[in-house]
C-alpha cells in the first residue's frame, strides 16, 4: 500500500494528515509547534505513523506547508498553505458541494480565498496588521476572562445582553479594554459574543475583499468555536461550512497534492 | 453545529450593528467619568430603548422627518406633528449609505440615506422636508425621493446678508408651511404656533440654563453628557424632554452649592466647533474629556446652534410669527454654507470669551467641503485673537483611534502648560 503526507508547520500546531492512494483521510495529528518544531515535527510524524501501523517505507511522497515548511528538510516538495488550503477544502467538502471561497483563521493571521470553478485559487487577502482577530487573540480573551478556549461557544450563545464591542483589536489593548468591562460588572456572555462580532467583522471585511461567493468554507482552529461561525454567519448574511476537523484541511490538502505529485511523476 | 442557529435578517443585523455601536457610547459615558449625574439616567435610557432595542416613541402620532436644522420644529408642533431630525451619527447606516453616494462624501449623509435606503426606523417619518442647505444633502434629498420616499425640498438661500435672502426664505417657510398643513390637515392659526413657539422658547430657555452652569470655574456637567441631552431633542417627546431637563438643571444648582466638579481643576476649557457630534459618533468629545480636559461650549448645529437663539416675536399675530420665525433659522444660522460666514468666527470667540475657553478643537467630517473649507479663516482669526485652535478631519470609522488620541492629548497638553506658564 502507498501512502501520503500532508504536513502542515503552523506558529501554533503542527498538522500532520496520512491519504491513501484514492486521497481519502486515514488518520492525522495535531500538536504543539513549541521552540523546535522541526523536531517536533519529526517526533509527530514517527509516532502517527507508529499509531496507524504504517510503515515509513510505505510513506511515497510528503508534501510540507505552512510557515516552518522549509525546515521540514524531508519533504519531497513544498508548497504555500493557500493552495494546500484551497485543495484540502475542496476534497474535504467533496459531499457537502463546491467550494467557492475559504474562510481561515489560524494562530497569527487570517485568509480569505477566492476560488474558481476548477477550484484553482483566483483571489486571496490576508489580514495585514499583527495578531488582530486571530486564534492569538481568543486564546489571550479566554486567559483574561480565566475559561478556556473551548468555553467561549457556550458563553457566547448564553449572552442575553447586547454584544459588547471591543474597539481595539490589537490583542494587548483589547485585554485592558476587557478588564475595564469585566471591572464595570458587564457580564462574561455579553463581553465574549462583543468579541466574536468584533473578529466576526474583520473577517468578513477580509472575505468581501475577494468577493463571496458560495459554497463557503471555514477551517483553521478558531472554527471549532460554534460561537464564532455563528458571528461569521450572522455578519456573512449566510450559512458557512465547517469541515468535521477544521484544523487539517490544510496538511490534507498536502497529502492530496503529494498523491497528485507521486503519481504524474511516475507517470512521466 | 452549523443548523442549530438562524441567520439574522438584513434588518436584525442592522439592528445589532447599531445596538453596539450605541451601547459601547453609552457604557464610557456612564462608566468612564467620575461623579456621575443621576437625572441623566431619563437620557442613557432612552438612547437605550430606542438605539439598542429598537422601541418606537411615536406610535400613532405623524413623524415629521426633518433633514436639517432649519425646518421650524414651532411650525411642526403647531400642527400637531411630531419632528424627527434624521442627521445620523451610525457608523452601521453610513456603510449602508456609502453604496449610494460618492466615497468622498460626508459621513452624516451617507448615514442618513444609508438609513433611508435600509427603511428600518424606530420611528419612520411619514414625510420628510428637505431644506437646500448644503450639496450634499440637497442632492441626498433626491436619492431619498427615488428610493420611493416622501420628501419635499424647501428652498434655503446660500447668502444671508441680502434682502432678497431673507424674502425668499420667508416664502419658502411659508410654503413649507402650507404644504405640512395639506398634508395634516390642519390649519396653522394664531393660537396654535403661539403656544408652540412658547413651548419651544421653553425648551431653549432650559437649555439656557444648562450652559450657564458650564461658564462656572467648577463645572458640574460634561460636554459629552450635553451632546447627549441636546441629541435627545432630535426625536425625544418634547414634555418629556422638558421635564427631564427641569429635573437635570435641579441637580445641577444642587452640585453647584455642593461644589462637584466633573474635572479636576486644572482640566483645560474646550470650546468645541464643526461639523456635528451626532450620538453615537461622539468619538472626538469622548476622547477630549477621556483626556483630562472639559468642553464648556460648542458652536454646533447638532446643540448650541439648535437652542442658542430664540425667536423674536414682535406681535403675536400669525404672520409676524411666521416671519419671525424664518428669521431665526436664516439669520442666526452660522452653517458654513453661506458665502460669508463672518457670524461663525464672531460665535466662536464670544463663546471662548464667556466660557473662559483656553482652547477650541475644531473637527470636520471628512467630506463636509465647507467645513474643511472654512478652516482656513477659523484658524486665520483664532491666531489673530491668541486663541489656541486644533483642527481635526475625522469620519465615523473606528479605526483611527489611536493617532486621533495622540493628537487630542498634545493639544491638551500644551494647553495645560500655557495655563502653568500664565500662574
């Protein structure tokens, strides 16, 4: 059996994600990028082998993506995290219908894809200033608000009030502005959904930027926050789609693009 | 988890865009200041109920939209009409508006056809009267009209000086006044405009009131807070408006003997002039007092310009009231939009001379032409006569925050080194 490795070094996670020869996901792994992730990365990739009892004799081709993805000095080539992004939504929202524009959040910046019938990339934006409305800045907002990140859906479907807005997403200035709600006896809720639609506009500002057209996409970690997509829904004016893990789309889409890769080189 | 949740309607987002944008304002101005003042609680609430849950005040009566100063709120009340001023502060109906007017045009207009174009009103006027002040919002009135609404244009001279002026605006108010009376089927008599002129002279006198208290060295209320009270009387019930504003200046005479100072006592005095501060645009007069100075007078058409003169009547019959009337809202106007604007300048200085102002912030919208374009003289008369004099475009985004503070904090700053320099 041949197998493909999509492996995706972000500033947060490293995503590893194993295809079979039809490109279908047979397993994968998320950890910590911490100080040395090519090392880490190495270690994640041994042991996801190790637990999908896969030999790495058997590993034909890996494609690397994301920031670290030139010190992943073993992979057979390397490409950008948008086109990697582009081809892992498309196959992973195969049954859902074709996908038009991508929504990412990840841990330091923000995307917006535009793609095309064929579901080549036409367009696509970044957010240009820091860590603004990024999963950085949810983490700090739950630190600062003493839950964790996996709480803030919860918090922000319960808020009754208004949906406090912070003005500044700069993560730094955003934390006093929260203390000073939180010291002014606002409620956690109301603060937290303030949040959501503070990220929820910069995004879709970002997506008009290349156009919306439908299907949507979103993936990245952020999308696991049911709160948040429904910010972005609300914002969008419609629904979105979120893959069952959104934070592998893109080490998916390398594994994909590592199959393609395998098998025109050896038909050439 | 995507099925679990309904999208929000166009309107209902529209809704939550501007219950934010006015809660965030209301929160700093009850929030941010030391000795807040309990009968402004009348005004937070309102702003509340009908900003951030959208209730209506005016069921069953006919809501008279006005889309600018001059349009006599007395001829309105005579005939039973309840004015609604549409000048808009809303960042949300500014980008609503910014699809159907030019990039550069003034944020206030675009807010105000944003929320025309939106047609989600608290309370939707049943008429709207458009006076031909400056470009923007004469041909705003045009846009408004073909996106199906009912507006009248009432011809407004762009000289003042001139007796041909002052005769066609006073046939214009009368037109005005023939075409509300049509459309209410009423008939403007003696009785009817003099107690609505009372009632309105009533208002202002109270208004009066308030900025006297702001010529002490102590100063027992913001500027903010006063933006906010004299916004209120855009679309507030004027009974109800008067007496929150008796029960206000109560207070106030109360803080007075008390000695409550909303400042400390070296805060610089701001006199604050251009293009209005619309709640809840109230971005620059929140960064001024969030900076540690006060705004003791303002030569805006939003507050000061709105109640400073009142109408002379002669006698009481209904044609001199109608032209005293006229006179008030031409002659006394200091609008940018006229040729010579000498009036404006003379304001501004007699208003640093009363209120003791070390200071004047002069804002512009960025896109209000005649604001930006009268700088130039402002500033020319401000430096003749000493005053010191910052000038500030801004618009109604949230992003420039940052830089905008700096600027107002330096200003500040060397205002309160002057005053060190003087002692």
């Amino acid at each position: 059996m041949k197998y493909f490795v999509g492996i995706d070094i972000g500033s947060t996670a490293i995503k590893i994600s194993v295809a079979d020869e039809n490109k279908n996901l047979i397993g994968h792994k998320i950890s910590a990028s911490g100080s040395m992730f090519y090392k880490y990365a190495q270690e994640a990739l041994t042991e996801l082998l190790r637990e999908l009892g896969i030999d790495e004799k058997e590993v034909v081709y890996t494609v690397a993506t994301g920031y670290g993805r030139k010190l992943f000095k073993e992979a057979d080539e390397n490409i950008s995290e948008i086109t990697a992004n582009a081809i892992g939504a498309q196959q992973a929202a195969k049954e859902y219908g074709e996908i038009k524009t991508i929504i990412n959040i990840g841990g330091q910046d923000s995307k917006a894809i535009s793609l095309d019938a064929e579901g080549n990339v036409v367009n696509f934006a970044m957010n240009d200033r820091c860590a603004a409305g990024t999963g950085k800045f949810l983490d700090v907002v739950a630190m600062n608000l003493e839950i964790g990140v996996d709480e803030l859906s919860d918090y922000h479907f319960k808020s009754k009030g208004t949906p406090l807005s912070i003005s500044s997403t700069c993560a730094v200035f955003a934390e006093s502005e929260i203390i000073g709600l939180l010291g002014n006896g606002h409620s956690v809720e109301d603060i937290i959904s303030g949040v959501h639609y503070s990220i929820a506009k910069r995004i879709v500002k970002l997506v008009k930027r290349v156009g919306v057209k439908e299907n949507v996409y979103f993936d990245g970690g952020p999308a696991l926050n049911g709160g948040l997509v429904s910010a972005i829904e609300n914002e969008l004016g419609h629904k979105i789609y979120v893959p069952k893990h959104p934070q592998i789309t893109t080490s998916y889409g390398a594994a994909v693009l590592a199959c393609d890769a395998f098998f025109s080189e050896s038909e050439s | 988890m995507n099925d679990e949740h309904t999208i929000e309607t166009p309107k209902e987002k529209q809704n939550r865009h501007k219950a934010m944008e006015a809660i965030a304002v209301l929160n700093s101005l009850k929030e941010d200041f030391k000795s807040p003042i309990k009968s402004m609680d009348y005004f937070y609430d309102l702003f509340e109920k009908v900003y951030c849950r959208h209730e209506p005040l005016h069921e069953g009566k006919t809501k008279i939209g006005t889309m600018c100063i001059q349009i006599p709120s007395e001829i309105i009340y005579a005939l039973d009409g309840v004015p609604i001023r549409l000048c808009n502060g809303f960042y949300t109906d500014d980008e609503i508006g910014s699809d159907l007017m030019p990039s550069k045009s003034c944020p206030l207009v675009k807010a105000t056809v944003g929320l025309f174009a939106s047609d989600n009103f608290t309370d939707k006027p049943d008429i709207t009267f458009s006076p031909t002040t400056c470009d923007q919002k004469t041909k705003a009135g045009a846009i408004i009209g073909s996106l199906g609404h009912t507006i009248i244009d009432v011809g407004f001279p762009r000289t003042k000086e001139s007796e041909e002026s002052r005769h066609y605006w006073r046939e214009s108010v009368k037109h005005f006044a023939v075409e509300l009376s049509k459309f209410q089927g009423k008939k403007l008599t003696r009785t009817n405009l003099e107690s609505a002129i009372k009632k309105v002279g009533y208002a202002q006198s109270l208004y009066h009131k308030l900025t006297d208290f702001r010529k002490n060295k102590i100063v027992p209320i913001l500027g903010v807070d006063m933006f906010l009270v004299t916004n209120a009387f855009f679309f507030d019930k004027i009974d109800g408006w008067i007496s929150a504003v008796e029960k206000l200046v109560a207070e106030l005479e109360q803080r007075v003997i008390e000695g409550v100072n909303v400042v400390g006592k070296a805060s610089p005095r701001i006199v604050y002039t251009g293009s209005p501060p619309i709640f809840p645009n109230y971005k620059i007069p929140l960064i001024i007092e969030e900076s540690d100075a006060i705004i003791v007078a303002d030569e805006t058409c939003s507050s000061n310009r709105m109640f400073n003169d009142m109408v002379a009547v002669d006698e009481w019959n209904l044609y001199d009231m109608m032209d005293s009337i006229s006179d008030k809202y031409l002659k006394a106007c200091t609008c940018p939009i006229f040729t010579q604007n000498n009036d404006r300048i003379r304001r501004i200085i007699q208003l640093v001379r009363s209120y003791k102002g070390d200071g004047v912030i002069y804002q512009a919208f960025a896109g209000c032409q005649v604001y930006e374009m009268e700088q130039r003289s402002v500033l020319a008369a401000m430096e003749r006569e000493g005053i010191p004099i910052l000038y500030i475009e801004s618009d109604y985004s949230p992003s420039q925050q940052g830089q905008l503070t700096t600027r107002v904090e330096a200003f500040i700053e060397s205002l309160k080194n002057r005053k060190r320099m003087k002692k």
